[in-house]
C-alpha cells in the first residue's frame, strides 16, 4: 500500500471534518518510502516507541495523540518535544495521527469504551458529539458501576458521589473530558466516565448532583488500539500492523479490586 492509500484508509475510518478545529491530526512526519507495508501503532510518539519502529524496520508509526501541539523553532534530539520526531525523521519513518477525529468516529475511542463496559442505545454526546451517552441494562449502585469500570479497564478509580447511588444513563469521554461536566449533566447522565479532572472541575460536578468515574487518560484511550488493528488489517492484507510493545501509561495505577462491594 502507497502512503496516499493509507492516509485515505485512515480518513475513512476516522474523517478528518470529526476532529476539533485546534487538532492537529493527519501526515505530520512524512516519508519517502514509496511502499508502507509496515505499521507500528502507539498512543503516543515517545522516544521508546520511535526507537522500537527504528528497530523493526517500519515504515510508518500510526498515533492516537498528535505531536507538536505548539510551533517549534528547531528539532533536535535533546528536547522533550522534538526528541522522538528526530529520531524517526533521521531513518526516514512516517508518522500519522488520529486524535479526536478517532474520539468521534464510529468504532472509535467512545464507542469501544461504551462497548466494554456494556452499555445500550449508545448515541453522540452534545454539543461536540465526540463522547458518548448509553444506558445499563439496568440500574446499579454508582459502586458497582465503579467497579466495573476498574475491572473493564485494569485501573483504579477516583469518584466523585456517593457509591450507594444508583446510577443507569452514563455519558462516556476518553481522555481528557472534565471540561464538559456541565454538558453531561444537561444532556440527563446519572454518571460520568472519563480520564482526567482537574479539582475545579470536580467540585462543579459535585455541585451538580454528576457522579464521575476518573480512570485515566491512558487506560481510557488506549483500548481503542486492538480495535483499530483490527480494523486496518481487515482493510489492507499487504500491511502488517503491529501494536507497540514501548507503550506505556505515564501515571500507572494497578487495579484496585471491588472497593465498593
């Protein structure tokens, strides 16, 4: 597969007019490798990772988050934000990003996670529509669903409402979602499941009656990579997709274990 066919494989599966006006998604390292028959797909563009897709000859490394969030006026090896870019640049790997175009996309992030965790009559989430809003079978102890949560996704927890709660309409936003409290509660979610809040926006949803669910950036997003692997090699037998081995959550937690029962 040529570079522009993948790049047109990627635009079907998560369409770039998804994405957030400020993202930066799509061919940010290009290559002159006429042929990408090898992928290496990653969270992240971190140096293990680049160092791991120079180590197995591939041609491309396939990211959910983007690299380069702010300009840069160099690239050199010994800065956090250029370092793992030089590093493929200089062996002449490619690398693509699809950020919250794949947050939005149909079988992206938010589908997956409102798939594990079980839940029905799943719809987009207002007003960007790049969550999720779905319901339980049936309600549960805001508790139980904690701990379903961390079972699901191998992580701890940290809520916000009482465990004693029962809970059913659930909106769901991988990553980073705190920002949107106010918009879950207005769109008649008992709970809130996402990666990252900050204090302020822990308070607002205690405010607001919201149950949240905080268990983490990483654990919250990178269930979308299986998936996606599977997807692409369905869709393209003459590339070999691999998911990174480097990968790593950069604020683990272990899993804690039915806290709430």
């Amino acid at each position: 597969m040529n570079l522009e066919s993948f790049c047109a494989l990627m635009e079907r599966i998560a369409p770039r007019e998804l994405a957030m006006e400020w993202d930066r998604i799509g061919l940010l390292i290009g290559t002159d490798r006429t042929e990408i028959k090898r992928v290496l797909v990653a969270l992240d563009l971190t140096c293990p990772v680049a160092d791991e897709a120079i180590a197995g000859d591939y041609d491309l490394v396939l990211t959910h988050h983007p690299i380069f969030w702010e300009p840069v006026s160099s690239i050199l090896p010994d800065r956090f934000d250029t370092a793992a870019a030089y590093r493929l640049i200089r062996h002449g790997i490619g690398m693509f990003a699809a950020h919250t175009n794949l947050d939005a996309a149909t079988g992206g992030v938010n589908d997956t996670l409102a798939s594990l965790l079980g839940l029905e009559n799943v719809r987009p989430l207002p007003p960007e529509n790049i969550g999720r809003i779905g319901t339980l079978v049936q309600p549960m102890p805001f508790g139980s669903f904690v701990n379903l949560c961390e079972r699901v996704l191998g992580t701890n927890a940290r809520i916000v409402g009482s465990p004693d709660d029962p809970v059913q309409t659930i909106g769901l936003i991988g990553g980073s979602g705190g920002g949107d409290v106010a918009f879950v509660k207005d769109a008649g979610c008992d709970a809130f499941v996402t990666g990252e809040m900050k204090h302020n926006q822990a308070l607002e949803a205690a405010f607001l009656g919201l149950h949240c669910c905080v268990l983490g950036h990483y654990e919250t997003e990178n269930i979308v990579l299986k998936p996606l692997i599977s997807r692409l090699q369905e869709a393209s037998f003459d590339v070999k997709y691999d998911l990174t081995q480097s990968g790593r959550a950069p604020l683990p937690c272990p899993q804690g274990g039915n806290r709430y029962e």
